[in-house]
C-alpha cells in the first residue's frame, strides 16, 4: 500500500490492515519454510493448506509450494511477495497439515516433499474437472428498475431460464434456446442474466462406473450382513464397539488365525462408525483390493470408495474430491489411502497389518501402519490393525500394553487349521539325472486331492524359468551389466534379465569368460516349475500368478475368478498367491522350497518366511471338505518352519523376539539406515566414511545420546552395485527414537556429499539390500 493510500484511509478514519505474510514449503529436501509477503489482491484468497506460486530459489523462479502458515508478525528481512494462489478452497485440513508435519519430522524428509506425495497428481493439476460456465435469471427482487427491453430471442432465452428455475450451463442453454452467445451477452450487460464459472466433475460417470462391479456383490453382502458373529468374533467386537462408542485414541490388533473371520469384525466396526455420522479408512495390501473383498465393504448403506493403483490422475483426482466433500463415508485403499481427505474420522482399519507393501520405498519413505497410528492419535479415534502373523513391531506393542490384543483362535464354523507335513528334500528319492521340483511325496498328494475333485495351490517365491545360470568349467555366473545380481532366464521371452533394474540381453550358450564350456541353466523358477507341472499333469489346467504373468490390468482378477469358478486345477505362483485369498475348494497347499528368502542377510528373514508359510497355508481347507498343505524344504528342523507348520504364532513370536533382544535389533532398538550412492566407487566410499565419521562424532559429543545411539558400518550393500549406482550404507541404532532423531537432525543438516554423490535416510528400514 503506498503511503499516500495509507494518508487516505487515515483521513477517513480507517485504520489500514497488517501487511499479511504467507511461510511457504516447496517440493525440495528442506525442512524450513520460506516467508512471503501477501500483496493486496492476493488477501483473501491465501490461506493455509492451499497451494501457492512464489519466487523461488536462483534467478528467483515462479515455483509452486504449500501455504502453511498465514500472520501478520513482519519478518526480519525484508521478503517477496507471492505471485499466485493456485486453489480456491484449502487442500489439507488441520489433521492431514500436522500429519505431514510430522512426518517430515520423523522420516526426515522436507515437509513440501511430503506434501507433493500425499496430494495426488490429479488434485494439483484438478484432473477430472473442466469449468463452465452456468447462466441463471436474476431473481425478480434484483432485476433492474426500469426493466430494459429485449429482443425477441433474448426473451425467449429468460423464458427458459425461469421454467428451469435453475443455473443452466450455457452450452446447454445455447442449444435449447438455438441462439448464439451474444444474446446472452446482451441479458448480462442488461443486468437480467448471470454467470458463473464453476469447476464440475468430468469424471462423475467413469467414477461411478467403478462401482458397477458392486453389483453382482450385493448379494454377497447381504448375506454377510446376516452372519451371526461367533463368542470370539462378538468378544472382539464388543471391546472395539465400546471404544468407539467412548471415542479417543485407542489401538487394537487383532490376531485372528486364517480363516476366523477378522474381515467381519472390521466390518461391524465400520457400520458402527458410519451409523454415528462418521468416516472410516481402510487399508489393505494392494493385492487385496480384489472385487470379493471389496464386495464385502460395499453395500451396508454406506459410499464407499476405493482408491487402487489402476486409478487414473482423473479419477484420483475426483476421489479425493468426493470425500473432501463428505460425500463418501468409507475409504478402502492401499498404502496412500492413509491420507485420505475424510473429514469426521471415526476409525482407522488396517489389514494385514504386517505387510511390507505398507512401507514406501522412495520420498517419503514412510511405513503407512506407524502414519495411520499417529493419524489416529492426532484425530484421537480408535484404529485397528489385524493379521493372522503381526510385525513384531506391532506383537511386541501389544505385549508390552500400547495396544490392546484381541484374539480370534480359531476359524469359524469349527473349521480346523490344516495339518501341515514337512517334506525333507534331502531324503526324497530321487532318479539319477533328473531335477525334479515336485518330489514324489508332493506329487502323489497333488494326484489324490485332484482325483477327489479339489483344487491346487503351489507356492514357489521365485519367478523365471532358470535362475541360476553359469559356467561349470570356470564358475562365471551370468550377471547384470548394471546391478550387482545374477541374471534369471525367462524361457518365454527367451531373454536373461535382472530382476533388480529390468535390464535384458540375449541368453548365452558359451561361456563368455573361460570360452571353453557350454553355459548351464540351473535353478528353480516358477516358469520352469509350469512346464513340470505340465508334463507331470498332462490335461489339467495350470495357471500361474506372479508378476511376468499378471502385467495387464485385470489379470490377476481373470485368473482369480477362473480358479473360483473351477476352471482351473492347479494354480501356481509367487508370494502373490499368498495372501488373502478364500477359495473353499483348496484341498492342498504345496510349497515348493521353503527355503527361498530364509537365508538372505536381512534380520527379518526368518519373520518373512514364518508369515509366508503360515499365510499360504492359510489358504488350504477353508471349505467343508478341509484340506492339508505340504512344505518341500531343505531344513525342516529350522525354527521358523517348525513354528508355521504348527500354526504356532505365539510360539515364533516370543523365540524370535528373544533373539531380537539379545541382538539389539527392532522392535528392542530403533533403526536409520542412511545410504550413500554414486557412480563412482571411490567417492560413494568416502563419502559413507565422512558421513559414518560426523555421526560417530555427534554421538560421542552428544553427553545425553552418548552410547545410546551406535553407528554400525559402514559397509557395501548386500546389493553393492544397483542401476548403476555403487552403494554404502551404515545404521544408526538406539533404543530411544528421541536420541537417535536428535543426532540423526544435527548431522543431517549440515551433510553436504560431493558433486555426484547422494544420499538416503531410511528410518525404521524395511528393505536391506
Ligand atoms: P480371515 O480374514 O480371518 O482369514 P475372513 O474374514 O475372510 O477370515 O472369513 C473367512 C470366511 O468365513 C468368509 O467366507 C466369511 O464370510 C466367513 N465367516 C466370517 N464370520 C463368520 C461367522 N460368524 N459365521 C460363519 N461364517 C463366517
Ligand atoms: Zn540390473
């Protein structure tokens, strides 16, 4: 405002408001916000939440950020001001706006940066909208006095426009009425029309249309609405019904053994949130989101919305729209459903809790069950989080009385858990000569549950035809030009290629390096596993499910819905077929190697193999006929696979935690693990020891974190090379989250690698190689 302005006002005994000030996070590492002055026009329109363009960094470029903080406190020096807002109405709500601010906090991470992943893509960019133009009549009250005359096709367009009684879009106007637009020019200049401008859903009917697979669901529903929850069902629901009914923050898990019927105690729980008004998030594995499931959370009078993978921007974009606007009062989604725009929480769902696909592997590297627990903290509502095989992390939070503990020990209608034989392959017989992946004892079992007219189900966690291919003379192993890795051979795309980076070359036939000797493809993959199968099952139907197979959109569901319909006998496949899946006519479960992932360098190695086992074991004799499950293994007296073929849970957990205890791993310690790249060896190398150094050093400086905090490494990654990229990592361990964030913050925030290097923080890791 100028200062003769300001004169003015004063004369006219005005007082001018404060300069206003906007902070502004951008999309950038930084955990610092950056203040703008709000010029005049811009007043009302800026605001906490909304996005805005504002000068930024060198040659002070026009760089889109998030309003985080409105005030009229004046900085210390002097600012720019914003050169736009970009949204009408606020993105984020005081909930989400914390819940982001806390997890720039804790993943360490640029608060911008978290905020451009939470808001999708089709929201900033309003994809799915368009805006138009509506035309209404000016009410009689407000008509202009003396009224100005018409033409004759002005008339007969305010004729319209009263019978509707309502804003009409003008295209549509423009048709009905057969008129140009100038007419209605000529009625808004005469002050007898209006218009405005609105931005309307495009997508409305594609969104829609998602629900059509509802329908042939709906039966479903109802009668699931008509179950009769059993003692153990209704004891859990009873506990969860009364903290919903008292509200607050409360935390449950549910440990409910395959097949118990956890999905019903979920869904009890919502229709009791959505009767009180109120909204509930559900996550699931994005393998789960399956029509059968989804079925199950639809049709019990509630809107529900599903927010998977295959969505376009668009129709993300609408999504978010529709349950900003309430219009929606249960979320179903995968890991970012976490962020979901409700606006009366009443309850957060997770289920199987225990799954890895919850953690994002990129910026920001957030796990969405410990993000839903806060979220549920900040908006003070109960969540529940449920699996047959729990993290540790989340066990160890209910043995120790953060969470509550809920059990369902059985499967309902008395259903036993299947028997489970262990297969020693060691002392399978075998034919001279001739690998075999189905031994005899797995074969002959498969042959009896097909000729009594059951289905099927082969885990192998391992995808491609041979996965080991090499010299025997010389021992070269083929390997990929860019990773660290060994190359699997796919048969059908007759190609090598690296699981890692996707990189493929021709396979080999004489050995590249010694020249002497034909290369050799050994290793068991699910590929080569089909074509046994094949051979052994001659006009039976195989299918097989991993993600070779399952690239097309709807794949997965095709093959699913084959299996149900009993079209096929036998179905094969990687971790994928796994999870979740009810198919009453399983009679046997086969594991093909149990030991695949037991003996990788990842402390939850073990943990991953126990879920998988008892998860896919799961899946056998959940109808009347009842069933049994077969596990081909290399050391059945390991641990693990003793516990998961005793469905011994408890059992697993309290050995395994013990061993997690006495080697300071979590859930007893928390972890960072901070990853430093480049394509150079030697810098990526000393820049680990620089970084490894400065925290060692903060940490005998730091009197309070002093032997609290332990730096381990660094070291080269189990994957050393990747995409090209020489990897280094070391970790940082404590048992409070406190110190280890206080030395994790001071080292960071000075950190600079050389040109060329980069570094990842991964807090609570997920991943190890
Ligand atoms: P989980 O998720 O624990 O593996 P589900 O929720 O998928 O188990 O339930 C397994 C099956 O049992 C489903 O087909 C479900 O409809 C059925 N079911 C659940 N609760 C009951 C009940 N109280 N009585 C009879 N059947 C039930
Ligand atoms: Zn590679």
């Amino acid at each position: 405002m100028t200062d003769a302005a300001t004169d003015l006002l004063a004369v006219a005994g005005v007082s001018a408001p404060p300069e206003l000030f906007a902070d502004v996070v951008f999309d950038r590492p930084f955990d610092h916000a950056y203040t703008y002055a709000v010029p005049e026009p811009l007043r009302d329109a800026v605001g906490v939440g909304k996005r805005v363009e504002a000068p930024f960094g060198r040659g002070d470029k026009a760089t889109i950020g998030y309003c985080i903080r409105v005030g009229d406190q004046p900085p210390a020096r002097a600012v720019k001001p914003l050169a736009r807002v970009l949204d009408d109405e606020a993105l984020l709500d005081d909930h989400l706006l914390k819940l982001t601010r806390w997890m720039a906090d804790y993943y360490l991470c640029g608060w911008g940066q978290v905020l451009h992943a939470v808001v999708p893509a089709g929201v900033r960019e309003n994809a799915g909208t368009r805006a138009v133009t509506f035309v209404e009549a000016v009410p009689a009250g407000e008509l202009p006095d003396p009224l100005p005359t018409v033409t004759a096709k002005q008339k007969q367009i305010l004729v319209y426009l009263r019978d509707m009684g309502e804003p009409v879009e003008l295209r549509r106007l423009l048709k009905a009425t057969n008129s140009g637009t100038s007419p209605v020019a000529g009625l808004a200049e005469k002050g007898l029309v209006r218009k405005r401008r609105e931005r309307i859903e495009s997508t409305e009917s594609k969104v829609l249309s998602a629900e059509s697979e509802s329908d042939a669901a709906s039966a479903l529903s109802t009668q699931h609405s008509a179950l009769v929850l059993n003692a153990d069902q209704q004891a859990a629901h009873d506990t969860i019904s009364e903290a919903i009914a008292a509200g607050g923050f409360k935390a449950f898990l549910l440990h409910g053994v395959t097949g118990s019927g956890k999905t019903e105690v979920y869904l009890r729980a919502i229709e009791q949130v959505v009767a009180a008004g109120k909204e509930a998030i559900v996550l699931v594995p994005e393998i789960s989101l399956t029509p059968q499931t989804l079925a199950r959370f639809r049709g019990r009078g509630a809107e529900v919305v599903v927010l998977h993978s295959n969505l376009t921007d668009a129709e993300r974009g609408g999504y978010w729209r529709k349950l900003a606007a309430g219009m929606a009062q249960v979320v179903v989604g995968a890991r970012s459903a976490v962020f979901a725009p409700t606006r009366k929480l009443g309850l957060i769902v997770i289920d199987e809790e225990h799954e890895t696909s919850f953690k994002q592997e990129s910026t920001p590297r957030y796990h969405a069950r410990d993000v839903a627990v806060m979220r549920a903290r900040l908006a003070d509502v109960p969540i529940l989080l449920g699996s047959a095989t729990p993290s540790l992390e989340s066990w160890h939070n209910a043995e120790r009385g953060a969470y509550t503990k809920l059990t369902l020990p059985h499967r309902v209608e008395s259903r036993p858990l299947p028997p489970v034989r262990l297969i020693d392959l060691r002392r399978e017989p075998k034919q001279p000569g001739q690998h075999f992946a189905i031994g005899p004892t797995l074969e002959d079992g498969m042959r009896t549950a097909l000729k009594a007219g059951g289905q099927v189900l082969l885990l192998l966690n391992r995808r491609g035809y041979s996965t080991h291919v090499h010299c025997p003379a010389c021992g070269h192993v083929a390997q990929c030009q860019h990773c660290d890795l060994a190359l699997t051979f796919h048969r059908h795309k007759s190609s090598l290629a690296c699981h890692y980076c996707g990189w493929e070359t021709a396979p080999l036939t004489k050995c590249p390096a010694c020249h002497q000797s034909a290369i050799k493809y050994q290793g068991l993959g699910t590929e080569k596993l089909q074509a046994e199968i094949e051979q052994k099952f001659p006009g039976r139907v195989v299918q097989r499910m991993d993600s070779d197979t399952m690239q097309k959109p709807g794949a997965h569901q095709r093959v699913l819905d084959a299996f149900r319909d009993g079209l096929v006998h036998i179905l094969l496949g990687t971790q994928m077929i796994a999870k979740g899946l009810d198919f009453p006519n399983v009679t046997l479960v086969g594991v093909v190697n149990a030991d695949v992932g037991l003996h990788l360098p990842d402390f939850r190695a073990a943990e991953r193999t126990f879920q998988l086992l008892a998860q896919v074991a799961g899946r056998a004799g959940r109808g009347e006929k009842g069933g049994t499950v077969m596990v081909q293994t290399f050391t059945p007296e390991h641990p693990c696979i003793v516990q998961a073929a005793g469905h011994d849970y408890t059992g697993f957990a309290s050995a395994e935690l013990a061993h997690r205890r006495e080697h300071l791993y979590p859930p007893y310690q928390r972890l960072a693990r901070l990853i430093v790249r480049s394509e150079k060896q030697d810098a990526a190398g000393a820049f680990a020891d620089t970084l490894a150094g400065a925290f060692r050093e903060a940490v005998a400086r730091a009197e309070r974190a002093s032997g609290q905090v332990r730096v381990l490494g660094p070291a080269e990654c189990p994957v050393f090379k990747l995409n090209d990229f020489y990897r280094f990592h070391f970790q940082l361990q404590s048992a409070n989250s406190g110190h280890l964030h206080a030395v994790l913050r001071e080292v960071l925030s000075v950190a600079k690698p050389p040109h060329g290097v980069e570094f990842q923080v991964d807090v609570d890791p997920v991943g190890m190689s």
